[in-house]
C-alpha cells in the first residue's frame, strides 16, 4: 500500500478486498462474518478458548489465542503493508505503530464469528449524510461492526465460563485496528476481506504523540 497522508481526525483508514456490492446482495443470513483483532489483555487475564455467546439476536463464537510467529498474525497478513504518512519530514506510521499489539510477540488475538451479517459499513459507506455530519462535528461515525464485537468479547470475560483471575472489560477506544473477513456458509475462503486502522477517534494524533514523547526519550538518555 502507498503512503497516505491524513489530517489528524480525517478518517479511518480501510482497505477492502472483493465485492461489497455482492455482500450487500446476499441473505444476511447465508454469511459468515469473522471479525479480528487485538484488544490490550492484562497478561493475566487471557484465557485461550471458544466460547459462546450472543449479542441480541446475533449469536457469536469468540475465540481466544496466543499468536506467536508473525506469520500466524491475520491482522498483518491483511494489513501489514499499511503506511500513513502523518507528519511532513517524518517517517511514515506502518503497522507496527498502528496495530493495537505494535507488532509485538505473543499477543492474543480474538477472533469473533457470527452466524449472520453483521456489515453495517455498508450503509455507512453510501450514506452522504454521514459524510456531510462528520464534516460539521468534526466526528468520526462509530464502526458499528467493531462495537457488536467488543460487546462480544465483553460478555465472555464477565461471564462464569471465562476463567480469568480478574473481570476486564473493554471499550471502543481500546481496539484500534480490526480486519474483517466474509464466508458464504460452508465455504472456506472469503469472498470479502475489510482492514481498518485508525478505527477511534483521536487514533492518529495518540500515536504522534507517543512517537514524539519515545523520541524525545531517546535524545535525552
């Protein structure tokens, strides 16, 4: 992917790889939807598992893994080639900056299944009125995809068959970065993939910062 420059609440950055007009054609309930990413673990509370789960009428299947190779990563796989240009005479932000796990080993992945459709950037991507709201509040729209799937999660580390050592719960702030890939039932490869970074306000501009603060660091040690 080629460097893009971005103002600090410009936009999520998405890359999408096949037909969003074939999702949008089929039977909600033909899909299955498996959204990934990384949320920031206590190291003592992950727990490797499935579990089961619903939010509302979406039933979901979390599961829990330590990732320990890079080639095992599916968040780099997709989106490992991203670049943002964020600031004028400075390097580039790639995914080791942009991933919530900085491109650290181990980290847990969550993956979450759902049995039907769950693909809400549909709308949001064709609404005008979207775009013409953000340009006003200065407001980024809110990933509902992302949201059904940390509602997910949460509801598994608050439950009685999570066994962790201590309840933590996360917010939409937390994940940052998420890939999404879509399977027509009974089928193995997707016929859609969905990367998202910069998924929460304020996203690139904490990044900057850090960056910034690790380099200053540097200079005076």
């Amino acid at each position: 992917m080629q460097d893009v420059a971005l103002n600090f609440e410009a936009a999520y950055l998405t890359q999408v790889a096949g037909s969003a007009e074939q999702l949008a054609a089929f039977d909600p309930n033909s899909i299955v939807p498996v959204i990934g990413f990384a949320p920031p673990f206590l190291p003592n509370n992950v727990c490797e598992g499935v579990f089961r789960t619903a939010v509302g009428d979406a039933a979901a299947e979390v599961r829990i893994a330590w990732i320990k190779e890079r080639s095992q990563d599916p968040l780099r796989q997709l989106l490992g080639g991203i670049s943002v240009g964020a600031v004028p005479n400075a390097p580039p932000l790639k995914f080791d900056d942009l991933s919530d796990h900085h491109g650290k080993l181990p980290f847990a992945l969550v993956t979450i299944l759902f049995f039907t459709r769950v693909a809400n950037w549909l709308k949001q991507a064709s609404d005008p009125e979207i775009y013409e709201t953000t340009k006003v509040t200065g407001e980024l729209p809110k990933e509902h995809d992302k949201i059904i799937a940390i509602r997910a999660l949460n509801t598994i580390l608050k439950s009685g068959d999570y066994p962790a050592s201590g309840e933590q719960q996360f917010q939409y702030g937390d994940v940052t970065l998420f890939t999404e890939a879509y399977f027509n039932k009974g089928t193995s490869q997707p016929f859609l993939t969905r990367g998202v970074a910069l998924a929460a306000q304020g996203a690139l501009r904490t990044l900057v910062l850090r960056r910034s603060f690790w380099r200053q660091s540097r200079r005076r040690a």
